[in-house]
C-alpha cells in the first residue's frame, strides 16, 4: 500500500488510497460479505409513493446504535467476524474510532446512490467517513453546494476513501447510475454515531 495523500479541498479534505487491500484480501472479503451479511431490500418514500432504494442495504455496528435518513431509521445488527477485521484494520491505520457501519450492495449499473450528505445530527460536527469498496470499480462524484464544482474518484476493489474535516457540510456526493456493464459491487461506510 502507497502512502496515503490528503487531498485538500474547497471547505473539506479527503484521503483516497486504490490498494489500501491487496487481491487476494479483497476477494476474500467480498466473497465474504456477499454471503455472510443479511442484505435487505430497503423503501423511501418520495412523491408520496412508497418505492425501493436502488440497492440493497444493511447496517452494523455496537449493541444500541441506529442511524436515521430518508425517513428510515436502522438499528444495529451484530458485527461479523469480517466487519471486525476491516474495522480494527482502519483504526489502527488511521488512528480513529468507529462504532457502526451501513452498507450497500449494487448489483449492476442501475444501482445507484443520489446526491446526499452524511450530514445527520448523530454524526456530530465535521464527521468521518470511511469507505471501503470491494467488486466492481464505479465512479465516486463529489459536488460543492455553492460552486458546484465536481470531483471525480475511482472507487476500486480493495480500495479506501476517507472523506473529513468539513466536507459534509459542503460537499454532497453520489454513486451515479452507469450504461457499462458491470458487476457487483460492494460499499461499506463506516462512521462513529454518537448517539446512546
């Protein structure tokens, strides 16, 4: 694994390491996740109509955690062993704590995730969000809230991005829909709720 880079920007910062696991580890973490994790077919509502999330969801995390968007709120299932591992590997890395994690699966290119802050009261100010992706790569776009400036980011097998300092406040960010053919694709983002 490279050094990881800060990268400074406008009102943010974030860190982007491609190799942050190697092959082998990735693959067996996705494999891992594909069928160890209790994925759900998640609902919002929106036009007053009740539709399904354009992915499947699941949340993990410390006993009493829950975490609420979209008028949906979940509440923690208990870690696996691998979610452990991949926790502890990033706290030790990079000197944080972290206590839950949500988690989407995109099966194809119509999966998707919309422009949205991780910007929710329990996440406290300037919060820490640390994305660990496995399967298929997929382009990561953040945008700027006044200057609509835009930021494209790989996101590939076995790699991190930790998105900090005010970026949240600021910054929104998305998984947009893609025509290419590609294949599953795994997103975990860890963060430290703060609620008890």
């Amino acid at each position: 694994m490279k050094k990881p880079v800060i990268h400074k920007i406008t009102d943010g910062e974030y860190i982007h390491i491609p190799d942050f696991y190697d092959l082998d580890s990735a693959d067996s973490y996705f494999k891992d996740l594909i069928e160890g994790i209790c994925w759900t077919q998640e609902k919002m509502h929106m036009f007053g109509r009740e539709i399904n999330f354009p992915r499947l969801m699941a949340f993990y995390g410390d006993a009493g955690k829950s975490y609420s968007f979209s008028k949906n709120t979940f509440h923690a299932k208990e870690w696996t062993p691998t979610l452990l591992k991949i926790k502890t590997d990033l706290e030790s890395k990079f000197q944080m704590e972290l206590n839950s994690v949500l988690m989407n699966q995109y099966r194809d290119g119509n999966d998707s995730m919309d422009w949205h802050q991780d910007d929710e009261k329990e996440l406290g100010l300037n919060p820490t969000i640390v994305s660990v992706n496995f399967g298929a790569s997929r382009m990561f776009q953040l945008r700027h809230l006044k200057t609509k400036e835009k930021i494209n980011i790989p996101l590939e097998h076995g790699s991190v991005l930790i998105m900090k300092g005010s970026l949240q406040h600021h910054w929104q960010h998305r998984l947009p829909k893609t025509k290419k053919a590609v294949g599953h694709r795994i997103n975990l983002t860890f963060r430290l709720i703060q609620n008890r």
